[in-house]
C-alpha cells in the first residue's frame, strides 16, 4: 500500500504551518530555526498508521483544538528511539523507547521530546467503545511492558511499519483486524491488572446503559427517569455506575452533540436544516442545542456546516491545495468510520 502522506524533511516554516486548525496538535515550540522530521501516514481499515522520526519539540494537544478538526479517537503511541515527557490532567510521566503510552484525544496532552522515533496508530473512539467501558479512564496510561500482550502489540507494531508498503490491498482488511484485536486484548488486560475498572456487575451494567442510550440518543424523551425504569435501577445506583462516563446526563448531552455534528458531516446537502439536526438529536430547543454546540466543539453549527462544505469544494488533484487536502482526508476518513 501507499502511504496518504510522506515526506524525508520537513522546513521548520512547514512545521509551524502545520499547526492549523485542522491538525490535531497546535502551539508547537521549537529551540531554533533547524528542525528536521521524516513522517508517513497510512490509512487502514479501521485506523491510521502514521511513522514519525522528528527533532526536539514540544506540542500540546487539547480537547477544542481535536473536536474542532473532527478527530476524536485515542492514539497508541510507542516509542522506538528517545523518550518523550507527557504531562496533563494532574499527571506527569516519561516514557523511553519501547514504552506504549495511550493518548485520549478529547483530554489535554503536553509532550516534550528530544529527536525521537515514535509509532502512533490513530483509532476512532467508537471502535474501541464497542468493548472497552471507560476508555477515557486510559489516558496517559503505560501499558505493563512485562505483560505477555503489550510484548506482542509493540513487535506487531515495528513489523507493521516493515512491512506497510508491501500490504496489498485485499490484505489490509485482515492486517487491520489483527491489529485492532491486538490493541483491544492489550488495553483489557491492562485494565485486568490496574485499579481502572469498576465491579464485574457494574461493568456489565455500564456497557447496557451505553449501548441503550446510543441505541434512543434521537429520542427527545431519554432521560434519567427513563433509564432507571428500564433496568429497574436506583437514581443514585444509575449516578454511581455512569460516573466513569462524566456523569448520565453529561454522556446523553455528550452524545447528542456527537450525533449532530456526524449528521452534519455526513449530509450530502449544501443547505442543511439546523433546526432539523437538532431535532434529529433530541433536542427539544434550538437555541440551547446552538449553545451546547459551541461550547462542545469550538464552532457554532453553521460553522461546522460552512467546514464540511469547504471540504466539498476542495480540488484534491490541485497540488497547491495539498495541505488541506491530506488534512481533510484524514477528517473525512474518521467520519467515514464513525458514522
């Protein structure tokens, strides 16, 4: 396969570029005006594969910037050479080379490095979802390098860069698949051995609850009381269970809000209906639906709506428009995944 991007060297001008609003990280610093990188990104099924070998930096990485772009997902990062100092939510470590760090992309993030060689698989937050509870719990955690799967996903990953331009086509689906049970396999047993998961009860719970408020978020009438009737639940059982996820009525809004701004991006329309896209959502009013969204992504929805149709009208074979192209491509490929 090919990679979607590649380049030997990047200028520093090119760097600080890079920190658009498009791009997951921003306010990259940098000691001089000599900075030298060497990056490839390759899309998979159900991730993307992206090689970075780049001089001392610093980057930060916060929740607006990543909702703004349209990435939200959860990066696996392993080092291969240098180390990198990551910091945020009271919470500080340093990771060396081997080492597989795990990034929540909705959550603040500062790394420091010095020249370093790293692997980062970029994966859509529902996929992961589908069995992991609490995956925003693993957000700058290390995963165990004495455990048998961590061994296994790290040689798995350096074979995968090996081996990336040699994937055939009718071989990526099955290359995929490997590695998102890899990763899965690594993260539970991860969470087997550390104090993150609740009650083996509570789990089971948890995973219900989630599935049924995904499965209604359209309806304008879920709510607590409808939830506690169906699994015949306390309110403060229901409260107690759902605090991994921010809380219930926080997850509902949350999830609301995801389904609005997927509609948007999805929508084939140049003149989308906001009003309807609430509604859709379960918002009973649109002006607290135009409130909450700002304050969730950064952008008000007809701005969200005014990015997906600059997307549409992007040439993608014009050479002076590449930047936002590869931007956007990735954009429109977590998208595709999620939706």
């Amino acid at each position: 396969m090919h990679p979607f991007y590649q380049t030997s060297n990047l200028s520093i001008e090119q760097v600080k570029d890079s920190n658009s609003e498009t791009t997951i990280f921003e306010g990259a610093s940098f000691e001089d005006e000599t900075f030298e990188a060497k990056v490839s990104g390759y899309f998979f099924k159900n991730f993307l594969c992206i090689n970075a070998e780049a001089d001392p930096q610093k980057y930060y990485s916060g929740t607006e910037r990543a909702l703004k772009s349209g990435y939200d997902g959860v990066i696996v990062k392993l080092i291969l050479e240098g180390y990198c100092d990551f910091s945020g939510d009271a919470l500080s470590i340093r990771n060396g080379a081997g080492s597989l760090t795990i990034l929540d992309m909705s959550q603040e993030v500062i790394g420091i490095t010095p020249k370093i060689d790293t692997i980062s698989l970029v994966i859509p937050r529902h996929i992961l979802n589908k069995h992991i509870v609490n995956i925003e719990s693993l957000h700058l955690q290390t995963l165990n390098q004495a455990s048998v799967m961590t061994r296994l996903l790290v040689n798995h990953l350096t074979m995968l860069r090996k081996e990336a331009k040699s994937i055939t086509q009718n071989e990526i689906l099955d290359v995929s698949k490997l590695t998102i049970e890899l990763v899965i396999s690594a993260l539970q047993n991860h969470i087997k051995t550390t104090d993150l998961s609740p009650t083996r009860l509570d789990n089971f719970l948890l995973f219900k609850i989630k599935e049924y408020i995904c499965s209604n978020i359209q309806s304008a009438d879920l709510n607590v009381a409808d939830i506690c009737t169906k699994y015949h639940i306390s309110r403060a059982k229901l409260y107690r269970i759902t605090e991994p996820l921010g809380g219930v009525a926080s997850f509902i809004r949350k999830q609301r809000l995801h389904h609005a701004y997927r509609l948007m991006r999805s929508n084939e329309e140049t003149k989308v209906q906001i009003s309807t896209i609430a509604f859709q959502s379960g918002f009973r009013s649109l002006s607290n639906f135009s409130l909450l969204f700002k304050e969730e992504f950064g952008i008000s929805p007809s701005e969200s709506i005014q990015l997906n149709n600059t997307y549409k009208m992007v040439d993608l074979n014009n050479p002076n428009e590449q930047p936002m192209v590869n931007s956007l491509l990735i954009s429109a490929w977590l998208n595709q995944v999620l939706l």
